[in-house]
C-alpha cells in the first residue's frame, strides 16, 4: 500500500478543542492525522514566536524513515489562532511543510474573535459577562439560553487559560498574505469576523496551486457544523496536490522492485491514478472556485 503524507492538527486553543473532534475523525478515515497540543501555562508569557518553535522542535524531533531520509513533511492545519501559528510556521520553515490548511484565518491572520473582544472591551462600557455573550451570538447565532450560558464560560476560560495574541493594551500584527506552501483556505460564508462585509482580501495573495473555499451558511466555527463537507473539500485538495501523486507513485515503484510478480498490477493502478485522479479532482477544484468567485 502507499503511504500517504502525515497530517497535523494545530491546537493551542484545548478549551475550544471540542469543535475540532468531528472534522479529525473523518480526516482520520484512511489517513494518518495527529494533533499537536500547546497548552499555555499561568505563569508563561504569551508569545506567538515561542509556539512556533516548539512546533518546530516536535517535528524536527520525529524519527528518520526506514532509508535514511528525513521524516517527510506534514500537511499542517489550524483554525482561528492555531492557524495564524501554522501560517507563521509555513512561513519560516516551508521545507517541513507539504500544505498549510487555514480555517477561519482572514488575509489578516491576527484578527480573530479573541481581537474582536478586547476592541469591544476599550470602546464599549459594558461588563466582560455581556461582551462574551454578544460574542456568542456572532460566533454561534441565536441559540437556547442554556447553550449560550455554557458557550459564554467556554470563550472565558480561553481567554483565561489559552494563547491569545491580543490583550486590552496591546495587539499583535501578523504580516498579511500567504506562503510559498500549497495553501487552502476556509472560511464560512457568515462568518463576520474573518471575514467581513463579504469581501475577499485572500484572493490577491493566492498562488496558482492555492484555493479558497467558502462554506455556506458557516459561521466562525464552520467545521463543527458543517465537518463532512470541510473533510471532503480538504481530502481532494490533499490528493490533487503534486507532490502526493508523486509519493504515490514512487511507492508503487518500490513495491513492483520488491515484488515482481505484482509488476503487472502495479503498472495498472499507476496508470489508473494518473487517468482518474487529475481529472476528477480538477473538475471538483474548478467548481469550487467558480462558487468562490460567485459570492465575492
């Protein structure tokens, strides 16, 4: 069988995991996909810079393939912040990197919902308890009072206990654009704060093996909604990527080599990727970006 190229899930937001779960397990069907947890501590100072070296730590630290070689790149994926620090890392060690999979992460990639806070917080004289609950209901929509409650505690103790890049006197600034990585690009189509007012700041930025999708009827948190459509959109963007057709067949070669009998058969299935899989998923990318281009 081919091996398929390892996928990692970013997580320095661990209250706000359980969002994630549901698009990890249908990732997970037939692909390797890790989680990568950074858990902030009371006492440690927030600092984007530091995260991304201890992403860089753990994947330098994983061991050699069987021949030798460096252990392959990732497919790196994040939402909101996670994927801010995903995008800084593409950005300073492409080399370790196969794809960059952003989720509700604008062409300004520090302004997020936890941004969104601390400017209502300055402008508006209102208690932290109010704001959150305004939040909620841009975040989420209109939901049961009970929901709401338990979703308000949620964003408190992220605020409290995560990394954030924002504080009530001073904000980080991530550069705009994107990187030299193949790079996907989610967002919910509702969403108001990534992505406001409709517009599409990302489409400047994009490379030519780059996509921007966006889901309808999505909000912030678009893949716990919505996580069967966002598994598919990035399981075909990962399978029509070049360098993974490549890996394909370069396994297929080394197992016809180790096994002549299978010569034969290996030949057939090389040449069944090469005739199915381009096209069929070419014919999905341009209708993804046709329905881009339709809402802008």
């Amino acid at each position: 069988m081919h091996r398929k190229t390892e996928a990692l899930w970013l997580s320095v937001s661990p209250h706000l995991k359980c969002f994630d779960q549901r698009l990890l397990s249908r990732l997970s069907k037939g692909r390797n996909v890790r989680r990568w947890q950074y858990c902030q501590t009371i006492d440690e100072p927030c600092s984007a810079a530091a995260v991304v070296e201890s992403l860089h730590e753990y994947l330098r630290s994983r061991p050699l393939q069987s021949n030798g070689q460096p252990a392959p790149k990732v497919h790196l994926m994040g939402h909101g912040v996670s994927g801010a620090i995903g995008l800084l890392y593409a950005r300073q060690y492409p080399q370790h990197v196969a794809s960059l999979t952003l989720l509700s992460v604008g062409a300004a990639p520090a302004i997020n919902w936890q941004a969104h806070y601390y400017a209502l917080r300055r402008l508006i004289p209102c208690s932290r308890e109010i704001i959150l609950g305004q939040l909620v209901r841009l975040l989420f929509g209109e939901q049961a009072p009970r929901f709401a409650t338990a979703l308000t505690h949620l964003l408190a103790k992220d605020l409290d206990s995560n990394l954030t890049l924002h504080s009530l006197t001073d904000s980080i600034h991530i550069e705009s654009g994107g990187a030299e990585v193949p790079l996907l690009i989610c967002n919910g189509a509702e969403d108001e704060i990534t992505v406001p007012y409709r517009a599409h700041p990302w489409q400047k930025w994009l490379k030519s093996d780059d996509l921007l999708w966006r889901c309808p009827e999505g909000r912030y948190f678009f893949h716990f909604h919505h996580c069967q459509s966002v598994a598919k959109i990035i399981s075909n963007y990962w399978a029509q990527l070049p360098d993974q057709l490549a890996t394909l067949r370069a396994d297929q070669s080394d197992s016809s080599r180790t096994d002549s009998s299978r010569t034969d058969s290996s030949t057939t299935q090389v040449t069944r990727l090469r005739e199915q899989i381009p096209g069929d998923l070419a014919a999905e990318s341009c209708s993804i970006t046709r329905h881009s281009c339709t809402r802008q």
